[in-house]
C-alpha cells in the first residue's frame, strides 16, 4: 500500500498492480480496496494496464477531512493521477462511476472513462432525490450507522427488506457497511439529487463508455442510456446477463475493448 497527498493534506491510500497505460478504479457506495468488486477487476485488467486501486476518502486506510464536499474526492483522483505519471483513464462504478465522469469534465490528465451504471434514478424528479442525501445525514449525524446503511439499501438501491434483514444477520459483513457509513452522504453529493448534470458532462471532450446490464433495474438502464446521450461521442453498451453487481469476468473485457480501441485509434491517427 502507498499513501498519495491530496491538495487538502488528506492522505489518500492505494495500490498499484500490472503494467501498461494508468487505469484508475473508482469504487462506489460503501466499497473500498478490502471490500467490494475492484480486487477481481484489477486481477483481469492488471494484464493490459497499470491500475490503481484506491480507498476514497474516509473508507480503509485513507483519510478524510472534517468539511466534505464532492470538489475533495476530485482532487483526490488528480492526486493519483500525478502519481500516475500525470494522465490516466478511470473506470467507475455506480456512483464511481459518477464521479469518474465528473473528473473528467473537470480535470486535466484523464485519458478516457468507462462509467457502469451511475445511478442517476430521479431523472425526471419524480422521486425528491434531494431528500435521500439529507436524511442519510441525519442519520449519521445521530451516530446510526447501521440505520445510514439500511435505509441507503432499502429506500434508496431497493433492496427488498428482507435482504437487509439478513445482511444484519452477518456481522462480518454488517460491520464493514456500518464502518463507512458516515461517507454515505458523500455518495449522494455526488449524484447531484440523482439527476443528470446535463451541464457538466455536455463538457466532457473525452472517450466515454457508459454501461449497463440488462437484467438491472430499469431505472438504472434509463440513466445510462440518458447519460450517453449527454456527453458528446459518448458510446452506450449493455452487458448481456448482468445486474448493477457486473461479474469482473464480463465488465472487465468490454472496458479493455474499448480503452484499447481508443488508444489505437488515437496511435493510428
């Protein structure tokens, strides 16, 4: 493990695996390095790129500031990026996948982006998303962890409640939800109230890829489709069998595809 400077002093940890161009995971809610998909999708990707596993702030080894705001999380990508060698692509999931794609509306030094189902369900503003991101503050704030976590799974992803229920029922896992809950809301800043910032990524001047699984939620089909359409050149992809948990044995090949074919278009230009 390595610690990177971000421009606030946080300590930002991650770890480097393969060779090849820089590649970047952004991980989504509640994951990190320790839990979560990107141990599996570097282990594929580590064959064709250089990837950097990092712990978002205020989850695993990384640190975090008393004041947060999704700005911080952008210099944290910049960080890595300049120990990257100053440019990088990212691969982000759900709300990763979200702020990959604000990284590079903003950012120097991101190459390309592959996004898999950011999450933007309230589109059309008929759900208050808005609403999600205050009450899972309050809930933090009111020191109830595992309440964050169940209502983030229960009213927010739709997980059934049942599910929840049994989730509880394995503390091993419990546990590492309910340790990073407090970042939970930095999720919801993230997605601006859930709804396209059309703004932003019509910014956007670099190769996207934005994915979805057809057996996911429709709402999450909508969102990547809507997404696509934002962003200039921008292609859309679904994967065959897969739901908002994409198995790395199938993410992983449709990203390579494309950053590769990427690359030797621009090597061909």
């Amino acid at each position: 493990m390595t610690t990177v400077k971000s421009q606030d002093g946080t300590a930002i940890a991650y770890e480097r695996t393969g060779s090849g161009p820089a590649l970047i995971l952004v991980d989504g809610a509640l994951c990190s390095r320790s839990f979560g998909p990107s141990a599996k999708l570097a282990a594929r990707l580590a064959r064709d790129f250089t990837v950097y596993r990092y712990d978002r702030r205020g989850r695993g080894s990384s640190g975090d500031s008393a004041t947060y705001a999704p700005e911080r999380e952008l210099e944290d990508i910049a960080a890595l990026i300049a120990a990257a060698g100053g440019s990088a692509s990212l691969l982000g999931l759900s709300s990763g996948g979200a702020l990959a794609l604000h990284a590079a509306a903003v950012l120097f030094g991101v190459d390309r982006v592959v996004a898999y189902e950011p999450p933007y369900v309230d589109d059309r503003g008929e759900r208050n998303g808005a609403a999600h991101e205050a009450q899972l503050v309050r809930l933090v704030a009111s020191g109830n962890r595992g309440g964050a976590v169940s209502y983030f799974m229960r009213d927010m992803v739709g997980a059934p409640a049942a599910m929840v229920g049994m989730m509880r029922l394995m503390p091993w896992i419990w546990r590492k939800l309910a340790a990073v809950a407090h970042t939970l809301p930095y999720d919801a800043a993230v997605m601006t109230e859930f709804r396209i910032p059309r703004g932003r990524f019509g910014a956007i001047r670099k190769p996207v890829l934005v994915m979805n699984g057809t057996r996911t939620d429709a709402r999450l089909k909508e969102a990547a489709r809507m997404i696509a359409q934002a962003i200039a050149g921008a292609e859309h992809r679904e994967l065959a069998g897969q739901t908002h948990n994409a198995s790395a044995s199938v993410l992983a090949p449709a990203a390579i595809a494309f950053l590769t074919a990427n690359t030797q278009l621009r090597n061909a230009g």
